[in-house]
C-alpha cells in the first residue's frame, strides 16, 4: 500500500507569495499523481492530473512536477481565494490513496 | 453541466445499515467509472470504493471490505453505497465521484454519515 507523505502540514503565507506544496510517495507511483484543492464546507475540487497537466479551467498560476516517489505543487502567486487545504493523491497502485494534506493559510 | 448529487446520510446506531444515492447527470454515465470517498471530521480524504463503468468490476478500502457494496442503475444514472455493519469510525461526509483514468474529476457536495448511539 502506498503511503503519500505531504509537507508542510500548515503554510503560512500572504497574498502574492509563492507557495512550493511537496508529496511524497513510499515507492515510486510514475507520473499518476493529482492534486486537489478543498475550501471549507465543499468538495474537493481536481487541480492537476498526471503530475503536471491542468485540469480544465485552473487557472495558469498552478502547476504541478515531479514523477516518481517526489512531487511538488506550485502556485505561482497567492490569490486570496487560493488559501484552502491541498491534497496530493495517487492513482499507480491499488489502492488509490490520498496525503493527509497541507493547508495554506 | 455535470451534477452530483448524493444523498441518503444520516444518524445510525452502531451495527445498523444506510444505502447511499448518487444521482448523475450531463454525462453519459455508463461511460464512467464512479467512486466514493469519504472525510471524517476534522481529517482528510479518504477512498472508499469504485465502480466500473459498467458495474463489472468493483473494488473496496480493507477498511470497509466485507461491510459496504457499491452498485450502479446506469439505466437511471444513480450510483449507490449499501453500508453495513457501521461503526463509529465510519461516521464521515460522504462524496461520491466521477472518475477519469483515476482522478476525480467531478464531486458531489457530500452526505453526513453519523454512526453513534
């Protein structure tokens, strides 16, 4: 069973900031890896698939890299609506399983 | 415009049983495979269950393998969750899914599960 270790837990930044999110996965699970964005009181909402892809209608200021057991999510510069709890996720290797998330606050 | 809209959560005792529905539309549901996922109080996501397109195949969390069946109606588009034998730590919201290759590319907004006596 792969284990999805994100940090940091909680991300304290300002709006305009860069914010650099990591996953880390206890074996290699290739590109498959997505990230979710959840605000309170709402469903989670896919970001990035495949690694790097953008999901339809996320803006450019998101990006995601990395394959392998190590992976990163980058948004470029902090809007306010930004600020929510991130989850990385891995689709390799039954069963698909999620990190514990990291929020930015 | 795709829509999600799960239903059916609510207050079971320990050992009792709840059936989740996930109605679907604007898309062609049979075309995909649907998961749930669910969230504890205060704590991440976690995966529960998926469903193949055409409801072949289907594959639980071991947490709740033995307990819970996933089936679908794709001749009404509604995706269920039978839940048995619940615990006290199955209480979470509920979300079921749409999914593509894997991810979840659509959500429903959730159904509270509260299993406590």
């Amino acid at each position: 069973e792969i284990v999805l270790t994100q940090s940091p837990a909680t991300l304290s930044l300002s709006p305009g900031e860069r914010a650099t999110l990591s996953c880390r996965a206890s074996q290699s699970v290739g590109i498959y890896v997505a990230w979710y964005q959840q605000k309170p009181g709402q469903a989670p909402r896919l970001l990035i698939f495949d690694a790097s892809d953008r999901a339809t209608g996320i803006p450019a200021r998101f990006s995601g890299s990395g394959s392998g057991t190590d992976f990163t999510l980058t948004i470029s510069s902090l809007e306010p609506e930004d600020f929510a709890v991130y989850y990385c996720h891995q689709r390799s290797i039954r069963p698909p399983a999620f990190g514990q998330g990291t929020r930015v606050e | 415009e795709v829509q999600l809209l799960d239903s059916g959560g609510g207050l079971v005792q320990p050992g009792g049983s709840l059936r989740l529905s996930c109605a679907a539309s604007g898309f062609t549901f049979s075309s995909y495979a649907m998961s749930w996922v669910r969230q504890a109080p205060g704590k991440g996501l976690e995966w529960v269950s998926s469903i193949s397109g055409r409801g072949v195949n289907a594959n639980y969390a071991d947490s709740v393998k033995g307990r819970f069946t996933i089936t679908r109606d794709n001749s009404k588009s509604i995706l269920f969750l039978q839940m048995d034998s619940l615990r006290t730590e199955d209480t979470a919201v509920y979300y079921c899914a749409k999914e593509l290759r894997g991810d979840y590319v659509d959500w429903g907004r959730g159904t509270l599960v509260t299993v406590s006596s």
